[in-house]
C-alpha cells in the first residue's frame, strides 16, 4: 500500500537572499547552475575519451569530421532548452513572485 501525496513545485515565501543588491544572488545561483553543469560535462567527456583511446576506437579526425543525426541533434536542443530554463529560474520565480506581490 502506498500513500501518494505531492509537493509543491516552487516553495511559498520569499527566496533566501544573501546579498544586498537584488541581482547578485540571482547571478550566483546562474553560475552555480553553469559550474554544476561544466563539471559533469568534463567528467563524462574525459571518462568518454579514455574509454574509446583505452579500446582503440578513439580516431581524432573522425571525430573532428562526424556530424550528429537529426534525432541526436532535436535531443540536444531540448536538453539545452532544460539547462537554459534550469539556469535562469531564480530569475523567473522573482519575476513571477514580484507579479503576484503587485496584484
């Protein structure tokens, strides 16, 4: 038996602010976001080239030369627009709580 239940999607209240000035928080959570991002980035594209070099598979020119599939590409793009609504969503829920402050 399970109980199902939900959690709200973005928590009431004011966003915790660090500093002073209104931006510098939401820029610190951007940059957080693209640090996070990079880093796994890097981990998963060296892992990738050890492997392939490690098998012998890893041939330079061929990889400079191969061109990504539609349907590779179409994944790309949604996983780009996921990290782009990722990163600036401090922005968006202040924007949004500001709108709804003002009514």
């Amino acid at each position: 038996m399970t109980d199902e239940f939900s959690l709200p999607r973005y928590a009431k209240g004011k966003r915790p602010a660090f500093f002073q000035e209104d931006g510098v928080d939401h820029l610190l959570a951007m940059v957080l976001e693209l640090a996070t991002e990079l880093s796994v980035a890097h981990a998963r594209a060296d892992r990738l080239e050890q492997y392939l070099a490690q098998t012998g598979q890893l041939d330079p020119a061929a990889l400079e030369a191969f061109e990504l599939g539609a349907e590779v590409a179409a994944a790309q793009d949604r996983r780009r627009d996921l990290f782009l609504d990722r990163l600036f969503s401090s922005v968006r829920q202040q924007a949004q709580h500001e709108e709804a402050s003002a009514k």
